[in-house]
C-alpha cells in the first residue's frame, strides 16, 4: 500500500492525499477508518439531521446540531496516543441511571457547552478536535440542523400509495419502503439548506470523496440534497467513489439490490457522476446489472472482498483501504 506521503500522481507527491468522506453513524466510521490507513489528510463532511436519543433531546432543548454522528467521526479520526484515547473514550461514555443525564454521551454534553462558549459549531469541532488529537477535521454539512421528510410506500393497503414520513428516526426505522427524501432547515421558517462553506471548500481542494457506505436515505444521500454541496461535489476535480454497503438496511433499503443504491443516487442528483464504485464481490449477486448502473453515473466498477469476518455487514477497514489504494492508483484503466 503506498504511504500517505507518496499519493497517487506526482504532482502530490510532496503532500499527503487530501481525503473526504461524506456520511453519518457507522458508516462514516468505517470510511474514515479505512482513509487513515492511506492519508493524514482526512476531512469528514456529517450529516446533521439526526432526531432520535441524546441527539435529538440536546437539538429540541438547545436549538443547536445533533452532535451524535459529529462525536462518532471525532472518536474514528482521534490520535493513537494516550490522551487521544481516553478523551475518545470519554466522549463516547454514556451517562446510566435514570437521571437527566440518562443516555447523554458525554461528548455530546461537551458540545453543547462548547457552542455557549464559542458560539459558533465550526470552532467548536476545531477545538474538539484539538482535545483529541485528530489531524484531519469534521465539519457539518450545514450549520443549521435539518428536518427530514420521505416519500414512503407499501404502507396501506395499496401498496403503492405514498405517505410522508418526517424525521430521520421515523425514516430509518419505517417498515415501507422509501422513495425519496427531502431536507429543509427549520430556523422560525423553513427554507432551503444551506451548506457549511468549509464543507463546500474541502470538497473542492479534495483529491479523492468517498460518498458511503452507510444508511443510504439517512445519512448518504442527504448530502446531495443541500445544493451547494451537490455542486461541488459535481464540479470538483477530486476523484469521487462510491462505496456500496454490505446489506440491505431494514427499513430504508429492505430488498434493495446494489445496483439500486446507484440509482436513488442518479434520480437525487442527476448531474453527479462518479469515478468509480466499490463493492464486495459477494454482496452483488448480479455484477453486470451493477456494472450498468455504475455505467449510467460514468464509473468503473470494482469487486472485491471488504467484508469483516468477524462482524456481518461491516466493512473491515484494512480491506477497505487496500481496495481504495487501488481505485486510486489503477484509476480507470486497470478496473474489472
């Protein structure tokens, strides 16, 4: 694998990689686990639509953004060293009891009283990321939190007529199949969503963007819905793939096949295009079918075994990273 220093063309040879990954939850995770592997460079772009647990509490009662999935990719990107590690460790520990404090984590407490001291997120991330020792940054994808809404099907007895679902939670868990999303930022009056310009910036200097895996209608896809992140991911320069899950997702994508996750993509953005599709080899049962959609968004597909033994639907970040250096440096004319 080539060091992170040595880059993927000349021309970055003297810099590290610059490294974006786009997501929430989980599946952030395991991309910014994987790109720690390749690069020091690493920004992480959050979704903040998050309206469930401790969450979902601090964002009713402080007006503020959800800090759970920011917390998450803070803990992925954190040093190595010992201190990094137990304010990682710190700001992942949840509060027991019945208390107030019952299910806070407590980098989510940290947060908020961050964001009345310094008032604004983006310097509070700075700082977090300061406490932790994380080389690269997390940023929001807007610095307002966003309300969700989907059109759902297969929830009365005709199975086709379409109900709105609003709220991510309500989203992820529904047991219809979903349609199609929406955001909107709610500030006293609904309006479009407005992108962090930082996140907009590190999209645009970015050599490489990782769009998934993750919870495809919650948490991937959201970006494409704040239009000027969309822009920037269409018009950037850096090299963008998309990184297929491992399984269907109850509730969001029950029954969905891969090539299916590349169309939603297609029909909520359909400018973006795509270098390039990654997927494990023995999650698509039907690889021409998936090569055709990968086709239609103008990427290569590439095969190959990502999957954690020890964990079903994980990737394993080590095998992530292997296949994601050689997207990089085989780019388009050595793909299968």
């Amino acid at each position: 694998m080539s060091t992170p220093e040595s880059g993927v063309s000349g021309e970055r040879e003297s810099r590290p990689l610059r490294a974006v990954a786009l997501g929430g939850g989980h599946g952030l995770q395991v991309s910014l686990a994987a790109l720690r592997r390749i690069t020091t460079d690493i920004t992480a772009v959050v979704t903040v639509a998050d309206d469930g647990g401790s969450s979902g509490r601090l964002r009713r009662e402080l007006g503020m953004l959800p800090p759970g999935d920011l917390r998450k990719a803070l803990s992925a990107l954190s040093s190595e060293e010992e201190s990094g590690r137990t304010w990682s460790r710190l700001f992942e520990h949840r509060f027991g009891g019945n208390g107030v404090l019952a299910g806070h984590a407590v980098g989510n407490l940290v947060f908020a009283g961050l964001l009345e001291v310094l008032g604004d997120p983006i310097a509070v991330l700075d700082e977090a990321c300061e406490l932790l020792g994380v080389q690269g940054r997390v940023l929001p994808m807007s610095v307002e939190p966003l309300d969700m809404e989907a059109d759902v099907v297969g929830l009365d007895e005709d199975r086709e007529a379409v109900r709105t679902i609003r709220g991510q939670v309500a989203i992820a868990s529904t047991p219809g199949r979903v349609k199609r999303v929406r955001l909107d930022a709610v500030n006293g009056q609904a309006h479009q969503p407005r992108a962090a310009q930082e996140a907009v910036r590190a999209v645009l200097d970015a050599d490489v963007v990782l769009l998934g895996p993750g919870s495809w209608f919650t948490s991937v896809l959201p970006h494409l819905l704040v239009p000027e992140l969309r822009d920037a991911l269409v018009s950037t320069a850096a090299q963008r793939i998309v990184v297929l899950n491992l399984v269907p997702q109850p509730g969001e994508t029950a029954d969905f096949s891969p090539e299916q996750h590349l169309d939603v993509i297609s029909e909520h953005a359909p400018k973006l295009r795509v270098d390039a599709v990654l997927a494990d080899k023995d999650a698509v049962p039907t690889p021409d079918r998936l090569r055709a959609a990968a086709s239609a968004l103008g990427a290569q597909t590439l095969l190959d075994r990502v999957a954690a033994a020890s964990a079903s639907g994980r990737h394993e970040p080590d095998a992530l990273a292997a296949s994601l250096t050689a997207a990089l440096e085989r780019r388009t004319d050595r793909w299968r």
